[in-house]
C-alpha cells in the first residue's frame, strides 16, 4: 500500500511537469487593406417553374403472422367425501295424560 501511494505521486510529478512548455510569441502581421468587391444589383423576378409531378405511393408491408393458440389447462382433482355425522342422543318417551289446546287470540277489527 505504501509503495503504490509513492509510485502514484512519482507519476503525477512526472505527468503535470511534462506540461510545462515555454510560451512562443509571433508578431501580428500588418492588417491588410480590403479589397474593393462589386456587389450585383438584383435584377426583376424569373417566371415561377413548372409543378413538379405527383409522388408515387409505396407498397403496404406484410401482414404478421398469427400466435398459436396456448394449452389447455388440466383439470382439478375431486374433494373428498366428509365423515358422516353422529347420530343425536334419543329422547326420553312422552308421558301421557292431559292434553293443552292453545287458541289464538282473535284479530281486532277495523
């Protein structure tokens, strides 16, 4: 590590002193004087051209072709049947005697 941080700065001494270049100085030369230059006066406008002929239409590209159709999924399995349920606990048999008639009471008129 020691060794690469010095060899690093021994190349950056060499590379930013190799810049180093003494400036050379040249004399301006004298301006010359410019040269005289005809300008044409514009004359009258030409006739307009002839229409240029109608642009041809290109060709229609291909048609793509079609993607084929995916596959069919499997079918789901079948649940399974449930446990049957237990059977209830029987009741005590009925005791004999007299019977109760409930009646209901009669609607209110209107």
């Amino acid at each position: 590590m020691k060794t690469s941080i010095v060899v690093a700065a021994a190349v950056a001494v060499l590379a930013l002193s190799a810049c180093d270049r003494p400036t050379v100085v040249v004399p301006a030369a004298p301006p010359t004087p410019p040269a005289a230059v005809n300008v044409p006066v514009p004359g009258p406008a030409g006739p307009q051209g002839a229409p240029g002929a109608p642009a041809e239409k290109g060709d229609t590209g291909a048609t793509g072709a079609t993607g084929s159709t995916g596959a069919m999924g499997s079918t789901g399995s079948t649940g399974s049947t449930g446990m049957m349920g237990a059977d209830g606990a029987k009741g005590d048999k009925g005791k004999t005697g007299d019977t109760i008639v409930v009646v209901p009471a009669p609607a209110p008129q209107r």
